[in-house]
C-alpha cells in the first residue's frame, strides 16, 4: 500500500507508543523466570509478535489478560525446536545465546525479508550454528570461560550473551572490545535483568568492558509496566519542530533510552521545547542552528535526523556505517531521499554533511524499501512538502498506530492501493 502525504497544519497531541526495545526485554526475562510475570502497556507490533513467538518456543505460557497486558509464566510448558523472528534482528541476536544455553540439541531460528542479510558473526567463536539464507541453526555454546567479541557491529549480540549467563552451568565473561556502538541499550538490558532479579558486575577498561554474573543472582517473576518509546517519539517531535506543534504524553524524563538524546539535539538545533502538565511539546523556532550526531549512539534515529538536516544551516551524521545493516542499506536509502529533494551533501566513508538550501521537491516518490524508519520520515517530509511513500504497511514492525497518530496531530494523508 501506498500513502499520498499532503501538506498539513500540524497541531495536537499523542500518546507515546510503548518502547519496543524495553518490551523486548521484559518479555525475555519473563519467560526466563520461574512464576507468573505481568507485562502492561504492550503494543503487538509484529517484532513484539516475533519476540512472543520466541518465548513461547522456550517454554513459556503467554496469557492475554487484555488488549495491551500479558500474563508471561516461565517454564510452563516443554520446548520448542523452532520460531520464527520474522525480520525482527532484535529477535534473532538475542535468543540465539538463549537458545544455545538452553537446549540441549539442534534450534532453528527462521527468518523473513533482509534478516538472514543482516550479520550475525559478532557470534562467531562464541555459539556453535549454521546459517543459510532460511534460517539460523544454533547448537551450543563454545566451550570457553571468556567470550570475547567485537563492540562494533550491534549492542544486541551482547545483551543476547547477558540474557544467557544465569543460564549457563559455569561462570562466564563477556568481553567487549571497544569502539562500541549503541551501548546505551546494553544499560538498558542490564537494568531489566536489574529488576528481574539477575545482578551484573560491570569492568571497564581503555580497550574493552566486561560483563559477568553476580553470584547468587538468578531468574525471578515481577511484574513490569513498558515506558513510552523516544525512537518512535522522535518522528513526531520533529514534525512539531518542522511544521507547527506536537504535545507527547508518556515520556519517561529519566528514562535510559539512548533515543531519548534527540531532545537534546533539537535543543541543540533551537526547537521550542517545553514541558507542560500533558506532556512535552516541541514547536518550531524562529530560526534553526547546525547540529552534529553520533550514528553509532542512537543509529535509529539516523532517517529523521537527516530530515531534520534539511532545514538546519548545515548537519554532519557521523559513523554511518552502523546504518547499512538494519532493515535496509539505510545510507543508501538517505541518501537517495537527498537527492531526490536536491540536498546539497558530502558523503564521505563514514560520515554524511548537509547543507541548507531551498528544496526542489515535485513528484517526489519516497521508496521506503519495506524499512519503517525510512517510511515514517519520509511521511514526517511529506507533511511539510507533499510527496509520495510506498509500501507503508511496513510500519506495523514497530509502530502499528503511526497513522493514526499523524491524524491526531491534524496532518492529512490519502491511500493508494
């Protein structure tokens, strides 16, 4: 399906979905543990299906207790040998350690679209599998007391590791060598496993951090309310501070989202940011100010900061690279996006400069390459420059009300089948 997004108004107020990345993990400890565990505010994007496939697979009973809350019972039920992570990467990296240290044979872990395209070799020489252009098969844990790998492919290899040290027979080391990309959503695992009752001893060193098991700490039932989510959030605080004024509810102000560091580069680039009683509301300023950002903190914001760019004096993206491994080569598809609008750009190895100009944009046809994040900015430009967006359904992998919610900020749109 296809949406022609028109130039609208922006004013109103929505509620942030619930974060992916937490519900993830809570999810994953849950089944982990032994006893009934409660998981409000959750949203079933299709990665969260994914990821209730997969704890499912492991055992674990799911109760639907309503629309939006789960009864998750760890251990209830026998294994599984199979799930399928659809094109959820987050699925795949963090339930092959968990697998591995699970059962005792053979696990196939399938997947959809670009997933069996996205590298999974931060597990080499630390999980025995297989993969083919299908599937991931996963046999066992290296026999090691020391797993060491590489921090700059993906942080989810390491909280996949972190997830199955409770779960091994002897005590382990995870070993990260720097530089070491999107460790806010390590911080992030660590504090879940934190509340579920599993304690981690952290080391850091100039070259590398270390993570180990706190004796003694292990799997225990709790339950969880998910926070609302800044990575989604961003694309609707950026159409508040291009094209008039969004008001977010739900935001965790002490929240460890790495995301949640877009407010500090709007602030940076001078959007009105203001905390009310109902929310946050961010506005379009009088003028806007350059900016700079680290692709390899927050990688998912990288589509909406380069809309952003558009209308700042000038914008550098660096450590891009982190970029072409997600749903799509999301460097090529920002880059095509700029073209497209006539951006003046530098693409250099790694990194990426914009410069303001007037844009050029008539008939502009955004292809989202089934990749949400491309999508949604591209709906997030349209807004302001009208223009068309393919294959917009891809937006259920993480947001599955996001038209709903640019309706309720009066932006206009109509579909095309």
């Amino acid at each position: 399906m296809n949406a022609h997004i028109l130039k609208s108004r922006i004013k109103g107020t929505i509620k942030a979905i619930p974060s992916k990345s937490y519900t993830h993990r809570a999810l994953i400890c849950a089944a982990l543990s032994k006893g009934e565990s409660i998981i409000s505010n959750v949203v079933y994007s299709e990665d969260i299906v994914a990821t209730i496939s997969g704890i499912k697979a492991i055992g674990a009973e799911v109760i639907e207790v309503n629309s939006t809350t789960l009864k998750v019972i760890g251990f209830k039920n026998e294994t599984s040998r199979y799930f399928n992570a659809k094109e959820s990467g987050t699925t795949m990296r963090m339930f092959m350690p968990i697998v591995a240290a699970l059962i005792d044979s053979e696990f196939i872990i399938y997947g959809e679209g670009n997933l069996l395209n996205r590298p999974q070799h931060g597990f080499d020489g630390i999980l025995k599998y297989t993969k083919t252009i299908e599937y991931v098969k996963v046999m066992s844990f290296e026999d090691k007391s020391l797993y060491e790998l590489n921090g700059n492919i993906s942080s989810q290899f390491v909280s996949g590791l972190l997830y199955a040290l409770p779960l091994l027979d002897k005590p382990k080391i995870i070993r990260v060598l720097k530089p070491f990309v999107s460790h806010d959503y390590v911080y992030m695992t660590i504090n879940m496993l934190g509340l579920f009752g599993v304690k981690i001893e952290i080391h850091e060193e100039e070259d590398y951090v270390s993570y180990s098991l706190v004796e003694g700490s292990f799997y225990q039932a709790t339950n969880y309310i998910v926070e609302g989510d800044y990575s989604n959030a961003a694309f609707f605080m950026v159409l508040g501070a291009l094209a008039g004024e969004v008001i977010i509810e739900g935001l965790n102000l002490n929240s460890l989202q790495g995301d949640m560091k877009i407010i500090n580069i709007l602030r940076e680039v001078g959007v009105n940011i203001q905390t009310k009683k109902n929310g946050i509301s961010f506005s379009k300023p009088k003028v806007y100010n350059s900016f700079e950002a680290d692709m390899s903190i927050y990688p998912d914001l990288g589509p909406i900061l380069s809309i952003l760019a558009l209308f700042t004096p000038r914008a550098r993206l660096y450590n891009i690279n982190v970029l072409r491994y997600k749903e799509s080569d999301r460097v090529k598809s920002i880059v095509q996006l700029l073209k497209g609008v006539g951006s003046i750009f530098e693409l250099d190895d790694n990194e990426i400069i914009i410069h303001h100009r007037k844009l050029t944009i008539k008939d502009l046809i955004v292809d989202s390459g089934y990749d949400h994040r491309i999508c949604m900015s591209g709906v997030v430009l349209g807004l302001i420059y009208p223009l068309v967006v393919l294959n917009i359904e891809c937006v259920k992998k993480s947001y599955p009300s996001f038209f709903i919610d640019v309706k309720k900020v009066n932006g206009k749109f109509t579909y095309d089948r």
